[in-house]
C-alpha cells in the first residue's frame, strides 16, 4: 500500500509543480504584456504632446505674422490676441510633457525640454516687444493721413494757385508773369514736400528721416516765400491767395502729425523684429522640439525591439 502511494504521491507533486510553474509562467508573461502597455502608452503620450506643442508654436507663429501684416488696429489686436493665446499653450503642453519627464523620462529628453525652454522664453520676448508695436499701426496711420486728409490739403491749395495762374495767363503784364512764377514755384514746392513723405514713413534709419525733414523744411521755406510774395503782389483782398494759404496751413499740421507717426516707426521695426530675431528663435524652437521627438521615437519599449537610426 505504501509502495503504491509512492509513486503516485510524487506524481501528483511533479504535477503540480508543473502547474505552478506554467501559471507562473502565465502570470510573468501577462504582467510583461502589461508593462510593454505601459511603456507604449507612456511613450506615444510623450509624442503626442510634443506633436501638439509644435502645432500651438506654429499657430502662435503664424498668428504674430498677421498681427504685423494686419491693416487695422482691430485686426492687429486680434492677432495678436490669438498669438499670446496659443503661446500660453505652448507653455501649458510644455509644463506638462516636463512632469512626465521627471518621472519617467530620460536625461537626454530633460536636456532638450530646457533648451527648448529657453528658446521659447526668447520667443515670448520678442513677441511682447514686436507685438506691442504691431498693435499701434503708426506706419500706416501716417500713410492714411499723408494721402487722405494730408493729400486734400494740398489739392485745394493747388486748385487755389491754378486759379491765380489762369487769371495770369496770356497777360504781357511783368506783374502778372511775376505772379504766375510765384504760384508755379508755391505749387511744385508743396508737391515736392508731398513726395518726400512715403520715403520718410517707410525709412528704418533715423539718420535718413532726419536728412528728409531737412528737405522738407527747405521746400517749406520757399513755398512761404514764395506765398508771401504773392500776397505782396495781389493785396490782402485776394480770395484765391487768401485759401491757398489756409490750405497750405492745415497741410502743415497735418504734415506735422504724419512725420510724428512716421517717427514712431510701430509697424517697420515689428515688421524686422519679426523677420530676423523672431524667426530665428522659432527655428530654435522647432529645431528643439523635432530633436526631442526623435529622442522619444528612438526610445525602446522593449529589450528587444530594435532601435530606428537617429
């Protein structure tokens, strides 16, 4: 009896081990299974946020560049509304891709998460400084004064002198050609004056503005000689000198407002801000985050899943 119990005792033991051993088995293999999740979860949430933070740079890139390019101050505001939105996106997706860095990222990924922090703080930099210009439009309300209220100053004075020329024309009297010099001469002087303006609103260089005013200031010095020997000439009762002047006059005001708009210089220098310094730190930006996704691409799940070629 005890002979028999023997061999199937240990059978029985053999067999369960065995058992064990396969559930063992089982168990390991599934709690592998689990953690490969893990990790392939972890890593595809890292890459889809890094995903996201390129979008919201490039949004709030793209969002800058209207701001500078917009025609009103409306629709620079908005723009520029909509770039600080998305950049605080950025910030956002960043803060959190940083928290799972610390826990399970690597040193490599951290190193390129604080370069691509330091880029970004530039960006914000220069986006308060270009940003806070772009909304102001002086470029462009000094070229809408020059041509719009600026420009009809000086058409009624030309048709004011038009008419003291008409009146001289054909006369044989000295006076009277006199009179004609003086009024062609007021009249091509506020024109030259005129022109001078877009190359001044348009001017980067103080140095060159300032070369310009000093053109202007010499045209305006003949055209009102040149007034002043009309009004010797035709008397104080001349109706026609009498509104050229008061033309020219508010001409000069409005002049005078367009070249403090134009000195100003909102929209150039955030037009350049954003073509140069701002340009080159969003490539930074993306350069850091590409470099970043790689890193997190090539990261193995497993031991033996094979890494990709950097």
């Amino acid at each position: 009896m005890t002979s028999r119990e023997g061999p199937r005792g240990f059978l029985w033991i053999a067999g369960g081990t065995v058992v064990l051993i396969v559930l063992a088995l089982l168990a390991l293999h599934y709690h592998r299974e689990e953690d490969l999740a893990t990790k392939s979860a972890f890593k595809a949430r890292r890459i889809e946020i890094v995903g996201r933070m390129r979008a919201a740079l490039l949004s709030a890139s793209e969002a800058e560049k209207s701001a500078v390019m917009a025609t009103t101050d409306e629709e620079s505001q908005s723009f520029a509304d909509q770039s600080r939105a998305a950049s605080t996106l950025v910030e956002q997706r960043r803060d959190e891709l940083g928290k799972l860095l610390e826990t399970g990222g690597t040193r490599e990924e951290r190193d390129l998460l604080s370069e691509f922090s330091q880029a970004l703080a530039e960006c914000q930099r220069l986006d308060r400084e270009l940003l806070d210009l772009a909304v102001k439009n002086t470029n462009l309300k000094a070229y809408s004064l020059a041509f719009g209220p600026a420009a009809d100053a000086l058409a009624g004075m030309d048709r004011a002198l038009s008419r003291i020329l008409s009146e001289g024309a054909g006369s044989g009297n000295p006076e009277a050609r006199r009179v004609m010099v003086l009024a062609a001469g007021a009249q091509s002087g506020a024109w030259r004056i005129q022109a001078l303006l877009p190359p001044h609103i348009f001017e980067e260089s103080d140095a060159t503005m300032d070369e310009l005013e000093a053109r202007m200031a010499d045209e305006d010095q003949r055209v009102r000689a040149d007034l002043k020997g009309l009004g010797a000439l035709l008397g104080p009762g001349s109706s026609e000198l009498a509104a050229a002047m008061s033309d020219y006059a508010q001409f000069t005001e409005l002049k005078t407002r367009v070249l403090e708009l134009s000195r100003q210089n909102t929209n150039v220098r955030s037009l350049i801000i954003s073509l140069n310094q701002k340009r080159k730190a969003v490539q930074v930006c993306q350069g850091a985050l590409a470099a970043l996704e790689q890193v997190i691409q090539d990261e193995p799940v497993a031991d033996r899943e094979p890494q990709s070629p950097r």
